[in-house]
C-alpha cells in the first residue's frame, strides 16, 4: 500500500527541484501528465486509482496557486490527450475548447480529480505550455513549446512511476554570424 503522505511530499520536492531547473516562472503554463496506475505499481491505463489522482491533482493545484503558474492536466488518449485548464486561461490564450468532461475511465483519475477541483475547469483540445513534468510516461511532449529541454528531477520515481519533465528555451537561429546569450 501507498504512503500517501509520502506520495505527497515528494510531488512537492519533485516540482520544488523542476521550478529550481527551468526558466519557468508567474504566468507560465505548466502541463501535468499523470498515470496514477504507475503510481501504484501497475501498467499505463489498467490499473487506475480515484484516491492517488485526488492527491496529484490537489497537491499539484495548490502548490502551482500560490506560485501563480496555471496548470494544465493532460487527459488520457481516450480523450486524445485534451487538457483540463481554467476557463479563464482558456479565454485568455484564445484555446480551442473540446465538449468532453473526464471520467475515471476517459481521462484519467488525475484530470478527473482536477476537473471537480477546479474553480471553473474547462477541456481543451491543444496548448503549448512553458514545461511540465510526466508522471508514469503519459508523453507530455506535445503539449511543450519547441525548443523543449529535458529536466531531470532528483528524485526519478513517484511512487513506482518513473518521472520526467521538460522545460523549453528559445530557438537559436541566425547561423554562425549570430550571437547568443
């Protein structure tokens, strides 16, 4: 069985040290793809646990409120990877809306749980988020600005889910002649 008070605080190192490794920062958005069924020693899809998602998904909503960074959960593929944002976000970054909820079987417990926690939560089809961390290889990559910048966390497993993130930096463009910082 799962300590989840453990689970809890070593989401939190875990964010702690990819926010420590990126350029992310206020304003950004930040992409959360979550398998609860590696977390729990299972296989991607088959082993979905509602308990385990609440945890990801509330720790990861408080802990990105008071940084002020906007989250976005990533759905599973039966809901072909649609993200469960706030409406406001939606609005703002002109985001193509998709008339889907998620459910435990179609989405995932943790885009699940971060639709009935969100203030004013809303589906869409596609964004392009500053970084995000991949708990349980869910493949986040499509959802992360170009040039994206693997970020090793210290710690690589929550859980049983391997975990990694990405962060992006600016092309480079301009050939020899060009300088960068």
């Amino acid at each position: 069985m799962l300590d989840l008070e453990k689970l809890k605080k070593e989401l939190l190192i875990i964010v702690e040290d990819i926010l420590e490794k990126s350029s992310i920062e206020k304003d950004d958005i930040f992409v959360v793809g979550c398998s609860s069924s590696e977390i729990v020693g299972g296989i991607i899809g088959k082993n979905s646990n509602e308990e385990v998602g609440k945890i990801v998904a509330e720790t990861l909503i408080d802990f990105f409120k008071e940084k002020e960074i906007n989250l976005a959960f990533q759905g599973c593929e039966h809901i072909n990877r649609a993200l469960t944002v706030e409406r406001s976000l939606a609005k703002t970054h002109g985001l193509s809306r998709v008339s889907v909820v998620p459910k435990f079987h179609a989405g995932g417990a943790t885009a699940t749980a971060a639709y009935q926690l969100m203030k004013d939560p809303v589906v869409v089809e596609y964004i392009i988020a500053d970084g995000g961390i991949d708990i349980g290889d869910t493949s986040i990559g499509m959802h992360v600005r170009h040039v994206q910048v693997p970020i090793r966390p210290s710690i690589k497993t929550l859980g049983n889910a391997h975990v990694t993130a990405l962060g992006h930096r600016p092309k480079l463009i301009g050939g020899a002649r060009a300088e960068y910082k």
